[in-house]
C-alpha cells in the first residue's frame, strides 16, 4: 500500500493541534506512514523560528528514523552559484568545506536534481558514480558508497534546495522508506523556505490580508499563509516594490487603487519590507491591507500628494494630470488642511512618513 498523498492546503492553515490531528489521521491504517514523523515534521515546518533552527529540528528528526549515516540539507543560491548547508550529520567539515563549491552545484544542475522529481538513487543516475567528481574525489573517500537525492520545491513556490541522504552501503534506503522521504520533502522544503521566514515580519503590519514574496532575479511567489489579491500582480506595484528594495530601503508604505472597488474608487494600504535573515536571493515582501487611513483625503488628493512627493511643481502636476494649474493649487490647499502642516515640503515628508499618497502610475475617478 503506497502512502497516501499531501492533502489540500486545508490542514496547512489550522492550529497546530489540528494540524498533528489531520496528518495522523493520514497516516492511520496505512504500514508506509505508520513510522514517519508527520507530526514532528509539521510542527517544524509551521514554526516561526529562525530557518537554521528548523532546519536541524529537520535533521535530527530524519536521522532518528532513517537508517543512513549523514544527511545534508541544502538551500540553492543563485546569486553564489552554491548549495548553503543548513543543516547536516555525520559529515566532516572537510567534507561540508568541499560540497560548498559552485562545481558541486553545477553536478547538482548537469543531473537534473534541480527540479521537481522524486527521490532518486545515486547509482541510478546515467553517469557512474566513480565518474561523478563529487563523489569521487570526497564522497567516496569518506566512505560513502551510494545516496538518495531529495529536490526540494515548496508547493506554489519555486525549487529552494535538495536533501542528501548518504549511505556507507551500495544500498540506500529501501524503496518503503524511498517513497515516504518523497512524501514529507514538500513539508520539509516548507519548512525550510525562505518565503516561509518572512511571515513573522509580515505580520507585524497590521491588517494585512494578502501578500508576495519578490525574489531577485525577477520572480514573485504567493506569501504562505495570506490571500491572493489581484493590486499584487499589478506590474506597477510589483515595479515599484521591487525598485525600493533593490535600492537598499527597509521599509516603504503607500496607497494604490482597489481593483476590488468600483472605478478604482477607493483604496488599499501597499507596504514593502526588506527580508531579513533569509538568503540573499529574496529581495523582500509586499504586502496590502484594506484599511487605507488616508486622512480624509480624496482619490485626487492622494494621486496630487503623490506627485508632490515626487518632486512636481503645480504646473508639472497640472500638466500630467491634464487640468488647470488653479485646479491643483485648490488640491494643494485641501491637502495641506487635511494633513494640518503648513508647507507643501511638510506635506511630502508626512505624506512619505505615513504612506497617506499614491505614487505616480494609476489612474483615479476624479
């Protein structure tokens, strides 16, 4: 009897004690799932803590249950063209000096472990492992003899790293316990996914119902454990998040129009973060909350405030905007009372203080 597969993303968003509840219920009954640490992975993977630290909860765990003897758990960088070790047992530094090579990574890439497969032996690989450099100038030699390569792909996200799992013996783990690592490496890439790290930052910006996690090289993945929301697959938005954080700001806040509203009538909270304390490879977040708090401030307003900020004089804006240079001054004067400064200067660096302007880009119904 084959284990069965990862249910829905249902029992990812429950407590944690529902969340052991559902996956043991999964594995009752069933001889493959009986001995695996579902439960154990799961908390692991759900938890809040730092990334290396889940990572060697993952380890030790895998090791008390897997009869191989050492296990390396990698995330990919592309920015350093290496696997970062996260966690590791039964290797010696030299060996872990060594698999921290870009030469490593590109074995990794030339046999195609870099994608979403399952488990595959090392010896079932076209190559012969003694013509395998990694193995045969420090695998072997440290008395490795065969191995299950693991790829790890978070489900929704992008490929993040592989586990190793290394045996002394020609024989890796039988075909049982093959099946059941195939089954737990979308939790264990979960648990080890950057995109996963930057929840607890996520949260501390109050009220936010969706979120992305913009990578370096382009890319943008749902943030786990929020909505999709459409404002962030918004080429301008994801534009102007992903030029505030390669510019090396932490933190920027502004409105954008709902595209939930009518006519773009009202508004949403767009707030970018900087990730911290995950690979270099992730840029940051971009997160939207409904509750605006625009101070009163009218759709117009708010899209003059922008182009204050920017740097506009009222002819400029009157100008882009296609009205009358008394039209914007009538803008300028209502935003200035509602915002209680005196200076139109004052107005931009409340305005970038508290995110209460949109950024130059949408249209707005006048």
């Amino acid at each position: 009897m084959l284990p069965a597969p990862l249910p829905s993303e249902w029992a990812w968003h429950r407590p944690p004690e529902l969340r052991v509840r559902f996956w043991l219920r999964v594995a009752e009954g069933n001889p493959v799932l009986n001995d695996v640490p579902i439960a154990e992975t799961i908390d692991i993977a759900a938890s809040t803590v730092p990334l290396l630290e889940r990572a060697r909860g993952l380890v030790e765990s895998l090791d008390r249950w897997l009869p191989v003897e050492a296990i390396w758990l990698t995330l990919s960088d592309p920015e350093s063209h290496v696997y970062a070790t996260v966690g590791s047992t039964g290797l010696e530094r030299s060996v872990l000096d060594y698999l921290d090579r870009p030469t490593v990574a590109r074995e990794i890439q030339l046999a195609e472990l870099n994608q979403d497969r399952p488990p595959v032996a090392v010896t079932e690989l076209p190559v012969p492992i003694e013509d395998r450099p990694t193995w045969a100038e420090c695998l072997i030699p440290a008395g490795f003899r065969d191995g299950l390569a693991v790829p790890l792909v978070e489900p929704g996200g992008p490929y993040l790293g592989m586990l190793g799992l290394l045996c002394s013996s020609t024989e890796p783990p039988s075909g049982v316990q093959r099946d059941s690592v195939g089954r737990l490496a979308p939790l264990i890439a979960r648990a080890v996914s950057p995109l996963r790290s930057l929840i607890a930052t996520a949260r501390l910006v109050r009220g936010a119902t969706a979120g992305a996690v913009l990578l370096r090289d382009g890319s943008t993945y749902p943030l786990p454990g929020l909505e999709h929301h459409p404002s962030l697959v918004d080429s301008l938005v994801l534009d102007m998040a992903r030029r505030t954080l390669l510019a090396g700001e932490v933190y920027r806040s502004f409105m954008w129009p709902s595209q939930d509203g009518p006519g773009f009538a009202d508004h949403a909270r767009i707030t970018v973060l900087a990730a911290t304390d995950v690979p270099a490879f992730v840029l940051g977040t971009v997160l939207l909350a409904p509750e605006a708090g625009g101070h009163g401030l009218t759709p117009r307003e708010m899209q003059v405030l922008g182009l204050i900020v920017d740097g506009h004089s009222n002819q400029q804006i009157a100008s882009r905007l296609s009205v009358a240079p008394r039209t914007v001054a009538a803008h300028v004067e209502h935003i200035l009372h509602k915002l209680e400064v005196p200076t139109r200067t004052l107005a931009a660096v409340q305005a970038e203080r508290e995110g209460c302007y949109v950024p130059p880009g949408p249209r707005v119904r006048r």
